[in-house]
C-alpha cells in the first residue's frame, strides 16, 4: 500500500526547507501541497474501459507500487501540486533536465511565447536549474 504520514510528520515535512516547495521554492500553504517521493514508487494502473465514454477508457491507480522501497519518509520532499505533477516520475536530474527544455518548446509550440518575446514581453535567460532545495541546503551548510 502507501505510506500514511499522521499529522505532525506531515507538518515537518512541511517545513524540511522552511515551508516551501523543496523544487521551486514558493512559499506552502498548511493545506494542499503533495508530499513527493523524489525517487518515484511506480503506482500501478489498470484500465477501467467502463468509466469512460464508449470507446474510451480511463487509468486508475491500483494502490500497489512496483518500488515500495521508495514509499518511505526519508524519501519525501515537500512540493507544490504543480512542481510534484509536472515531476510525476523524473529523477532530480530529468526533471532539472525537463525544466531546462520548457522554453525552447515555449518557444516551438507557443505563438503566444514567441509573439511576447519578439516584443520584448519574455526574456529567456541560460542559467542552470537550481532547485530551492539546494539552495537551502546550501545556506543551512554554510
């Protein structure tokens, strides 16, 4: 199964990098942040052909994990919902790595993008992905 956090390790995990999102940084509200395995546990899926349209099915988690080893508090870092989604099962590299694509894909896919750059709305910087994390880490370190 998973691994169930009571209240007060939940709360401390919270504030492992002083109440932010271990990725990004942003400040977490006591309520509605993910507890993110940062090595992926690999929940198991299966299709469920009747909860969809005719012709279409939908995924729904099983419960099971094919990593449970990964299900434990020392593998948890505080995230925010949309760093932990976008995260989904990267390593800390892949997901530095897929970061680091996002304004070229911007940039291919996105008028929007490109039309705010070219009038000077967006500017794209070359800098490495840093992650709060890190940073705090570092600081507390030093």
């Amino acid at each position: 199964m998973s691994l169930k956090l009571s209240k007060k390790q939940r709360e401390e995990l919270r504030m492992k990098f002083g109440g932010r999102c271990a990725y990004c940084g942003c400040q977490l509200p006591e309520k509605g942040w993910h507890a993110d395995h940062v090595k992926a546990v690999y929940r198991e899926l299966e299709i469920d052909r009747e909860a969809g349209k005719q012709g279409q099915f939908k995924l729904k988690q099983t419960g099971e994990v094919f990593k449970p080893e990964h299900d434990c508090l020392e593998n948890l870092f505080p995230a925010c919902a949309p760093c932990n989604l976008f995260k989904s099962t990267f390593s800390i590299n892949g997901f530095r790595a897929e970061i680091g694509r996002q304004t070229e894909r911007a940039r291919d896919y996105s008028v929007n993008f490109r039309t705010a750059e070219r009038f000077g709305l967006v500017q794209v910087v070359s800098k490495p992905v840093v992650f709060w994390f890190e940073q705090y880490q570092a600081e507390v370190t030093a």
